[in-house]
C-alpha cells in the first residue's frame, strides 16, 4: 500500500542516514480532506547544522507549519531530510528559507511557515522565520500579515 502512494521510507527497517543535505530523501502522500483548511505541525528540538564559516556546529528546534492543499509531507522522509543538514554549511538564514523552498517543491501548500530557534554561539541566538502563502488565494494576504505580527510578543529569553 504504501508503495502505491509512493512511500518507500516509512516501515522500512534499512534506513540509510545521510550525512550530506539531500532533499531527494522527502516524500508525500495525497491530502484525504484538501477541501478544508487545517493546520500540520512539527517540532524538531534536535536539529543541527553547521557554521558556513568555522564548520562549528549549529544547534536549533525547528518549528515548520503548513495547510496543505492536495499533498502532506511524509514524517519519517522529514526526519531523515532534517537530519541531512547535520553535515551541511549555510547559515541560520539560509536554512530556514532552503527547508521551506524544498516543502513548497515537493507539496505546494497553501501556507507554510518555518521557524528556527537556534542556540547562542559567543553570546547572540538567531531565530530565523519565513512563511509563504499560496500566490492569488487568501493564503497570500493570509503570510504577509502572519509575517507582519510573526512576533509581536516576543518569548523571554534567558536560558539559551
């Protein structure tokens, strides 16, 4: 069955990790209810990257949302593409806006946002945000307001 939806990752017991950013490794599966509107939600509290510059590693929880339209990302294929990043350099920026064009690539959401709350490194965090919202639907006007308030009250930050 999952075959047939072109799933080839989950329940499979061989898994092969790579080390190196590979965006081929993500999957999707047809949305049952792509007439309404809902949220999907994942927090990855373990991601890590690495410093473009001095190769050091770079620690984040990475909050991605979506409405999807007719597609859903596979979770294990995103467990697997986000663990890709672990050998892969770019900065903070960068991630967050190359993890959300791989989702618009591989499911054509009618909204997303990715969110990167990275640990400080000599004393500064950066928390990196973009959304995108599905160009002429109400999703568009729906982004530009989410980005306009995105943080308007901003978390307490003293333990990171």
């Amino acid at each position: 069955m999952r075959e047939k939806e072109g799933l080839t990752l989950l329940g499979n017991k061989h898994t092969e990790y790579s080390m190196d950013y590979d965006p081929s490794v993500l999957e999707a599966f047809a949305n049952k209810h792509p007439e309404r509107d809902y949220f999907v939600k994942f927090n990855c509290p373990e991601f890590t990257s690495l410093c473009p510059i001095t190769g050091q590693p770079d620690f984040a929880t990475i909050t991605i949302s979506y409405v999807p339209d007719e597609k859903l990302v596979e979770s294990k294929s995103l467990k697997l593409y986000l663990f890709s990043f672990r050998n892969h350099g770019d900065f903070h920026e960068d991630v967050i806006n190359i993890i959300m064009k791989d989702l618009i690539a591989l499911m054509d959401p009618k909204y997303i946002e990715v969110w990167g709350k990275f640990l400080p490194r000599g004393g500064l965090s950066i928390d990196p945000y973009c959304n995108c919202g599905k160009p002429g639907t109400r999703w568009e006007k729906a982004a530009w307001e989410r980005m306009c308030n995105h943080d308007l009250f901003p978390e307490k930050v003293d333990n990171r």
